[in-house]
C-alpha cells in the first residue's frame, strides 16, 4: 500500500480517546464490582454457601480484569500485529516494564476463565449423586492447582520469544503501512513478528478452560433435566438446585457475550490482517466492562442481593430483604 493512500487519523483511534474512555469506565465500574463482592461476602444466605466462596473468586478477578484493562495498563495495541504501548498508571507512573504488564494482563483473563470452570464445577458437584465429580481432597487440588496455575504458563509461554524490537517495528510495518502517529511516537513493544504463535497458546488456553465448562454444564444439566428420580432429596430441593445452575448460567453468559465481540475482532483481524486502530480501541473498551455486567447480572438475578439494593435505595419503602434462611424452615438445604 502507497503512503499516500493512508488517511488521516480520527480522534477515536488516538491514545487519548482510549485513556479518558478507560478512565471514564473504571470510575464507573470500578465501586459497582466493589459492591458485588460486597454483596457477596455479606450478604449471601446461608442457602447458598457452597456457592459463597467461588463467587467471590469469579468476581475479584472480573474486578481485576476490568481495572487492569481500564486502568493500571490500558493496552493501546495494534492488531494484526501483536504490539502494542501500556498507557495506565503502570506506566505513567511506576514504570513498569511493558512486557511484564502483558505477561500479567493476559493471565488475569486466564483466571477469570478459570474461575468461570470452578463456578460450574461446584454447582455440578453440588448437584451430582453419582460419578464423575471430584470427590477427593487431593483430586481437588490437583483441579483447583491446574487452572490457578496454566494461565500463568500460557502467558509466560506466549512471551518467550520476543523479536529484536527494532528490525520487527519495520517488519511490522510491511503489514500495517499506515498505523497511527502512536506507533512511531509511543514506546511500543513487539510481543511477536509471528502471531500464529502466540494464538496458538491463547487457542490452547482456551480449549483447556472451555472443555472443562462445557463438560460441567452438559453433566449438571443432564442430572437435573433428565436424571431428577435418582435424587434422593425433596422436590423442593431440587427445584432450588435447577434455580441456582440456571441463575449461575445466566449470571457467566452475560459476560461471556459481552467478550465474545472484541474476541472475535481480534481473530478475525489476525486471521485476515485486517488493521482499524478505532475497532482495536473500541474492542478493548468493551473488554474492560465485562466484570461490570457480570456483576450487575449478579445483582439483577439472585433475589437476596437484588432485594437488599431495593431496600437501600427505598424503591420499596415496605420492602423486607429475602432471607432464604427461615427459621420457620424444618428442612436446612445447601445448594
């Protein structure tokens, strides 16, 4: 492509669009989690306290995602290619190196995969009677082991082979000819001059967390939609049980869907080594927002949480907050 041809940049392709709007998001989002994770540890029933733990685990790391992207690194990145400049207070003001601000970026969004595997885990080992569910206290920490730490090695992974930086910004620019003034003014980083590499590791990642999730979901679903006589607990128990695997899957594919969009852009402009600076920006903007609606799908879905903020803000004034705990109960059931 001629340089003539490259048009002039707009305002939404800048480093300063994606600051102020990342910004902007975490002031937002950022006290809106805080209170999810609230919620949460206080006011969860005791009905629900074998969920307790994983949702905590699912919502501070959706918190740290969202504030990782929207405000301690910022990626301004330039898809096709895998490069990209750090702008949050990382850089700015600590001086963090920018390949150790990729390493940790990329394995948080791996950890909160992970914790989406242990909230369906959980809710398939609370609801299976027979096998195939981890049983064992050493079984479980291999389990738990394993997903806490293969982020962390497919991000380190992805990393190893970093191109000399000088002769891959030249290299990179035979396949985006006309790339933003950031590129050549912003201390930008190559991770790689082969992106089929790094996608590789990312697709391995996401095999490794997918299987897992689709294999809870399918098992769970099919005990409590076609298994439900060998449950050897009340109807009411059971009723409960397919409530909370229904609201949990609710409360996970709101976000899910939310990243399906920037994820999808990112294969398709690799794939296809298609370059617009304004889709890079916008897809990680979106990114940051998926703790902050997954949470609100948390509030918005389990009855206890949703009633508790109606009390608070007195939309009601004679609203009484559920507690699923009663003492009037004669049976104790833990979901």
């Amino acid at each position: 492509m001629n340089s003539n041809s490259c048009v002039e940049e707009t305002y939404f392709e800048t480093e300063h669009f994606l600051c102020v709007h990342s910004h902007v998001i975490s002031i937002v989002a950022f006290p809106i989690n805080i209170l999810g994770i609230w919620l949460i540890y206080y006011k969860t029933p005791i009905r629900m306290k074998n969920m307790k733990p994983v949702m905590l685990n699912c919502h501070i790391w959706g918190l740290f995602g969202d504030f990782m992207l929207g405000t301690l690194t910022i990626p301004y990145v330039f898809f096709p290619i895998i490069a990209g400049s750090p702008l949050g207070i990382l850089t700015k003001i600590f001086g963090v190196n920018a390949f150790f601000q990729t390493y940790v970026a990329v394995a948080c969004l791996g950890e909160v995969g992970s914790s989406i595997v242990f909230m369906f885990e959980n809710r398939q080992n609370q609801t299976i009677t027979s096998s195939f569910k981890i049983t064992s206290e050493n079984g479980r920490k291999v389990f738990l082991g394993l997903n806490v730490i293969f982020p962390w090695v497919a991000s380190s992974i992805s990393l190893l082979r970093t191109p000399n930086q000088d002769s891959a910004k030249l290299e990179m620019l035979k396949i985006i000819p006309c790339p933003t003034l950031e590129y050549f003014e912003l201390p930008i980083i190559i991770v790689t001059t082969e992106a089929k590499t790094i996608g590789a590791v990312l697709f391995a990642l996401l095999i490794f967390i997918f299987s897992q999730t689709i294999f809870f979901i399918l098992h769970s679903s099919f005990y409590l939609c076609k298994s439900t006589t060998s449950l050897a607990v009340s109807e009411r128990t059971k009723k409960l049980k397919r409530k909370y695997f229904l609201s949990v899957c609710i409360q996970v594919i709101i976000p899910i869907v939310i990243m399906a969009f920037p994820v999808s852009y990112f294969v398709l402009s690799i794939v296809t080594d298609y370059y617009s600076q304004m889709a890079n920006n916008f897809s990680f903007l979106i990114m940051s927002l998926h703790g902050f609606f997954s949470t609100i799908a948390t509030i918005t879905i389990y009855e206890n949480y949703r009633n508790y903020i109606l009390h608070i803000l007195r939309i009601k004034r004679n609203l009484n907050v559920v507690m699923i705990q009663s003492k009037s109960m004669a049976e104790t059931t833990y979901i």
